[in-house]
C-alpha cells in the first residue's frame, strides 16, 4: 500500500505520462471507491483522496462536502 501512495506522489511532482487530471464526476466516483475498499487503511485512504483531489481538472462543487463527508467516515 505504501508503493501504491509513494507512486501516486512521485507522479505528482513529475510531467509526462503521469501528468493527468480527472473530472469532478470520476473524482467522485473515485473517492467512494476509495473509502469502501478495505484493502488500505484509513490514513492510505486519506492520502490517496487528497491526491486525487488535486488532479480535478475544473471546479467542483462536490468538493466543498469532501471534509465534512470524508474525513468524518474515514
């Protein structure tokens, strides 16, 4: 799990291949994939919503319910 977050944040900070954005709607779809997979821990999943939080392409609206939606079932 930890290679999993350490690619996801080396590819932030890199341009290429690995230089990607996502829309709102699969950002969403993303995170609550994210939050229902039981295979990361809750910090894991913390972490890897942040990173995909950032590559949203455009504004978000859904966004503004991530804190009090997210951190509080995390």
């Amino acid at each position: 799990m930890v290679s999993l977050i350490l690619v996801a944040w080396l590819s932030h900070h890199s341009h290429g291949p690995y230089d990607w954005h996502m829309t709102c709607s699969r950002f969403v779809e993303k995170r609550l994939e994210i939050r229902l997979d039981r295979h990361f821990t809750d910090l894991e999943k913390s972490m890897l919503i942040d990173y995909f939080r950032g590559k949203v392409d455009s504004k978000c609206d859904q966004l503004l319910t991530y804190h009090s939606f997210d951190r509080a079932t995390i």
